[in-house]
C-alpha cells in the first residue's frame, strides 16, 4: 500500500500540541468525478437548448453591429448558457477538489482539509458527531458517513490506511 506523505505533511501541519494522526486519506478523484455525472448528463440538453434559444432569439444569424439597432434579446440567453458550460464541467470540478482535499481522524477530532489557493480547515469534535457510518468496499476503499449537529458530511471514496 502506498503512503501519500503529502497528505501527512498537510495534516501534521494542523494537528494540535500532542495530537496523534491516527487515520489520513484522500477521496479518489475517478470516484469523485463520476459522482458528478448525473449533472453532466442534465448539462448536455440544458446547454444545447441554451445555444439553441440564443440562435433562435438572434433570428439564426449573425448580429450586424454596423446596422444600427443591436438586438438585446439573445443576450438573455447568456446567463443560463453559462450555467450550462459550468455544469458541464462540474466533473472536472470534482477531480480537481479531490486532489485538493485530505481527511484526517486523530485521538481528538475529524479533519477535513482543503488545500490549493488557500487552506481550510473544518475540524468535527467527538462530542459534534451524531452519527457515524463506515462503508468498505472490496478493493480497500470506503466512506466514512457522519452528520455532525450543524451539517451532515462524508470523508467518501478515500483508500483506507490504518496508521495506528
């Protein structure tokens, strides 16, 4: 099994005095980028529509800007063509997150620790976790599910490693 001491690195950094890193992993990023598939599959219809208002709304021609009048209407199609191109790469989205996002469990709390331009870090005590589920899939791969009293979360598809 191999050891991501980057993501160590990244955790040592946040631990507190003499807090022992008990368990650390990172989501994998495939698993990541399928899980936003379903938006995907709703962005290629909501874009083709999109471009398609837009043409139609511009009467299927290029606006002559030398003529005079412009044709404002069209332009409303813009916000939601823009959404769509961003759902369209909301996997992308998800595959870069993954490989910015280390979780962590110690003898005191649950970290969840986003890196790339700037680091944040959301630490859940034992005495802020409700539940706490534990999926393991054959390959060694898992979730761990929990809901804490202010938001529900998951440290999802991540390989597992006892550092123990």
């Amino acid at each position: 099994m191999e050891i991501d001491y980057e993501a160590q690195e990244i955790v040592t950094r946040e631990l507190q005095g003499d807090e022992r890193l008990l368990w650390s992993g990172r989501p994998r990023p495939l698993r990541m980028a399928l899980g936003a598939t379903p938006m995907l599959v709703f962005a290629v219809p909501w874009t083709a529509f999109s471009v398609f208002w837009i043409c139609g709304a511009a009467g299927f021609k290029v606006p002559d800007f030398h003529a005079g009048g412009f044709a404002f209407f069209p332009l409303f199609g813009l916000p939601f063509l823009l959404i769509g191109l961003a759902m369209l790469l909301s996997p992308l989205w998800a595959w870069r997150s993954a490989h910015h996002t280390v979780y962590a469990v110690t003898d005191r709390r649950l970290l969840i620790i986003e890196t790339g331009g700037s680091t944040s870090v959301r630490a859940i005590s034992p005495d802020g976790l409700d539940r706490l589920r534990r999926v393991e899939r054959r390959d060694g791969s898992g979730d761990l599910i929990f809901t804490t009293s202010r938001m529900p979360a998951a440290l999802s598809s991540v390989r597992s490693r006892q550092l123990v």
